[in-house]
C-alpha cells in the first residue's frame, strides 16, 4: 500500500512540475552518479585492500538479495499458475459435468486415456470432489506425464517445485519443464526460463532463459513478458536496451500487469538508454499504474 502511495505521491510531483508557478521544492533521493568526486587523501595500500574487501562483500550481498528475491517472485509465479491450472481444471470438468461422473472419468484414466488421467490429477490436487491428497494428485499426473501430456508434465513439475505430494526436487521439476516446454508449453516455458535465470535444477545458463522467456512471452504470458522487459532494462547478461524493454513492458502492461506500468514510467521520467526524456508520457504510465492497481480501466497511453 505505501508502494502505491508512493505512485500518487510522485504523480502529483510531475503534475507540479508542469505548472509555470513552483509551488515547492519536495524533497527526494539523489542520483549521485554525476557528480563530480571528492579528491581524498591518499590511503595506505592495506588500507586501499580491506575497502575493496568490503566493497566486495557488499557487492555479494546484493547479488544475494537480488537472487533471494528472484528466488520468491518465482515460487510465488508457480502458486499463481497452480492456482490458474485449477481454474482452467474447474472449466473442464464443469463443462463434462453432465456427461461424465467421477467414476466414469476414473474410468478413462484407469484404461489408460492421458487426458482423464490429468483430469484426475487435479480434482486430487485441489480436493475437487474427492477428499485432496497430492501423492494421488501426483500419481496421476505421472500416468499422464509418462505417456507424453505437457499439460501433466507442466502439473508434475510444479508439484516437485512446491514439494506438494513430493519431496521437493528442483532438478526433477526442471527435468519434466523441459518436457512440457519442448511440446510448447507456455507455462512450463516461463518457468523454465526463470530455472536457467536463476540456476535452479539446471546449469545457469543466461542465454537460455531468455529464449524460452521469449517463447513464454510470444505465447502471451504476462510473466515472462515482464521479465524480458527487466532483463532487457537492466542490460543484465544481455546488451542493455531500453527501447526493446519498452516494448515487452507494453505487452505486460497491456494484459493488466500494473509493475511493468511503473517500469515504463521510469524509463520515460529518467530518458533511459537513450529513449526520450518525456515527464508527461511518465506521468501517463504511472497514473496507468495506479489505476490497474485499484481495479479501474483506463486506456493505455499511446
């Protein structure tokens, strides 16, 4: 919530600064960057050694901080696509209510049909209609995922990197995301590149990542659109451009996702890799931002 205080806050100090009057100067953080440096007294070389010491440890410490927090928004991307895979699982099975029962699905999947063996899969997974038990859930989906069903391989992964009905197991999980990804798979393709972002069940591998990032994001998922877009922002790992970071924001943004909303308003409010310094087309994203967070619609600027 203070986040999106912050927002309105800055939206208010652009506003200002376009009026031909200045109201007043508000305070805010310094880009140091430009100024000029402090000649300083020389430092015994020892001493010149434990602040690059320091400096260092420092320097690791955030590369953790960053990793850890990468870490978390993708266990938190697998809940959301969980919770997205039942929805789709509660669809199905709605719309074959009428034809089939419980029993007749198990059934199907008993004979061997991938499809219903999936099906059963979820109603496990989230105790739709049977009591939930995710060993069943994961039994399942392995019958499924054994006979070539991305859908199920993509369910069995995320099982192994939630550690639902499992031992966790991200070089598992990784195993049977390749699986789904290679039929296609978007989520699986999503995820699997944040594994290869990250390190996680497979070798780290930068280049990796973004080739299935971008097959995610082709595919339309919003996660991995965004993610291109602070890849692309950042010029980590790959050469930093800031007009290619714009454009997968804008596929983000345009699906409701409000951060990369925010992302493109700080592009634009600092003149970023040579993208035009622009404060009202800032302003626009970032009252963009605002509004996807507090659930009203409004066109997005062009």
């Amino acid at each position: 919530m203070k986040r999106w205080q912050g927002y309105r806050v800055a939206l208010l100090l652009l506003a200002m600064a376009w009026l031909p009057v200045t109201v007043f100067a508000g305070e805010r953080s310094l880009d140091t960057s430009n100024l000029p440096t402090i000649g300083l007294p020389s430092q015994p070389e020892d001493s010149v050694g434990k602040v690059k010491d320091e400096q260092e440890k420092i320097r690791l410490k955030k590369e953790k901080e960053v990793m850890a927090a990468e870490l978390k928004a993708a266990k938190e991307e697998v809940a959301r696509l969980r919770k997205e895979k039942k929805a789709v699982g509660r669809t199905e099975q709605q719309s074959a209510s009428t034809q089939n029962s419980l029993s007749s699905l198990r059934a199907k999947a008993e004979a061997g049909d991938a499809y219903s063996q999936n099906q059963i899969g979820l109603k496990y997974d989230e105790g739709k209609d049977v009591v939930q038990d995710y060993r069943e859930a994961v039994e399942w989906y392995r019958k499924a995922a054994d006979q070539g069903d991305a859908s199920a391989q993509y369910n069995l992964a995320s099982m192994y990197f939630a550690g639902y009905g499992v031992v966790q197991d991200d070089t598992e999980a990784g195993k049977w995301l390749r699986k789904a990804a290679d039929q296609g798979n978007a989520s699986a393709q999503y995820l699997l590149g944040m594994f290869y972002h990250l390190g996680k069940g497979v070798d780290q591998d930068y280049g990796e990542a973004v080739k299935l990032l971008r097959k995610a994001a082709d595919q339309g998922k919003a996660g991995a659109q965004f993610l291109l877009g602070q890849i692309y922002d950042s010029g980590k790992h790959v050469e930093q451009d800031s007009w290619e970071a714009v454009k997968w924001y804008r596929k983000a943004a345009e699906q409701g996702n409000s951060d990369a909303s925010v992302a493109i308003g700080d592009i634009y409010r600092e003149g970023k890799g040579g993208m035009p310094k622009d404060v009202p087309e800032a302003a626009k994203w970032y009252s963009k931002a605002v509004h996807q967070r507090d659930g009203t619609t409004v066109p997005l600027p062009r």
